[in-house]
C-alpha cells in the first residue's frame, strides 16, 4: 500500500494455536492530529483490537503486536508494539484459512472506495456448518468494529482506506463504517507448514 505523509498502517497480528501459521490484518489511518510519538499510536491501536476484537476471538488465538508503520514508504518511522491477549469467545476455532470478512465503507463508490479485512479466530460455534455466521454474532462483530473505529477516531488515530501504489487515486479515503458479511470468507492461498 501507497502510505503518504500523515498517514499511517497498522498490522495486528494474530498467533496461538488456532493459527498455526499466524495472520496479520492490517488498516490505514490519518495521525495527523495526534499528539504522540509512533511507539504511542502502536500500543493505542493494538489496545482498541484487544478491546473490541479479542472478546469475539476463541480463546485459540491472541493478538501479539501492532505493527504502525508512518508514511511516506521509504522513510517514514515505524514502532512495532509487543503484548498478548487472546480471545474470551470460547476454545474451538474455524479453521484457520476461514476468517470473518469486514468491508471499508467509504464515500466513495465502486472498487476504488471499499477495501476489506480477513479476520480468522472466530469459534466454531459461531458458525453453522455451512459457513453462515450467526445473526447475533454479525450484530457482535458490526457493533465491535463500529466501537474500534469509534475509539480510534477519539485517539486522533481515524481509520482511512489507503490506495496501491500505482493507484491514481487523491488521499486515502475516510472510512465511514465497517460491515461484517454474515457468510465465512476463506482467503484463496492454501495452508502451508
């Protein structure tokens, strides 16, 4: 991803036993207006995950670290903040190549205006056999990601969509929600050992 001056990226990630190979999600933000260093944006962000997200996660799986990475790409600093906190939603997790899709909404139409977030841990409980999620745990997940966005806008950390690097397009869009699909989404790569 392209990450301009006063913008950030951050990368949560996922470990434990739920994901033996780990995982990383990552989202852009605009830090323009907060106060503190990048080591300070690190561990803020890592905390709006532990707080809003580890509670829907299996127990299978923690949040290890939030790496933040400032623009611009060549030279902007970085800080990669290190704690642990696994989930409290139950043991058993879906497998690890299945994960719970959250698009970026934003203002703007079309592909250019949405990008996505692949989010596995979520328990097997929570998920029928035929990969729907249930209703309750769509209202959890769509409440939890609107909290964290909430958060992260108060700590002066607001999400944005940033772009690819050969995407014509201006500054990184604001997100303006977050909405969760209530069918698993498997990412196309296949577990490796």
């Amino acid at each position: 991803m392209l990450i301009p001056f006063d913008y950030g990226q951050v990368n949560w990630k996922l470990t434990g036993t739920g994901l033996p190979s780990g995982a990383e999600v990552t989202c852009g933000f605009w830090h323009h207006n907060f106060a503190g260093t990048v080591q300070d944006a690190a561990e803020a962000l890592w905390q709006t995950w532990a707080d809003n997200v580890m509670p829907l996660l299996a127990s299978s799986v923690a949040v290890t670290s939030a790496l933040v990475k400032y623009g611009p790409n060549d030279d902007g600093a970085a800080y990669e903040f290190v704690d642990s906190q696994a989930g409290t939603a139950g043991s058993e997790t879906s497998p690890p190549n299945a994960a719970v899709l959250v698009t970026k909404q934003t203002i703007v139409g079309g592909r250019k205006g949405r990008g996505r977030m692949y989010v596995p841990g979520i328990p097997e409980a929570d998920v029928s056999p035929g990969g729907l999620i249930a209703g309750a745990t769509v209202t959890a997940w769509n409440a939890a990601f609107e909290d964290m966005r909430d958060e992260a806008t108060g700590l002066n950390l607001p999400f944005r969509l940033l772009h690819g690097e050969y995407d014509p397009q201006p500054a990184p869009y604001s997100i303006e929600a977050f909405s969760v699909t209530d069918l698993l989404a498997t990412q196309r790569r296949r577990l490796r050992r």
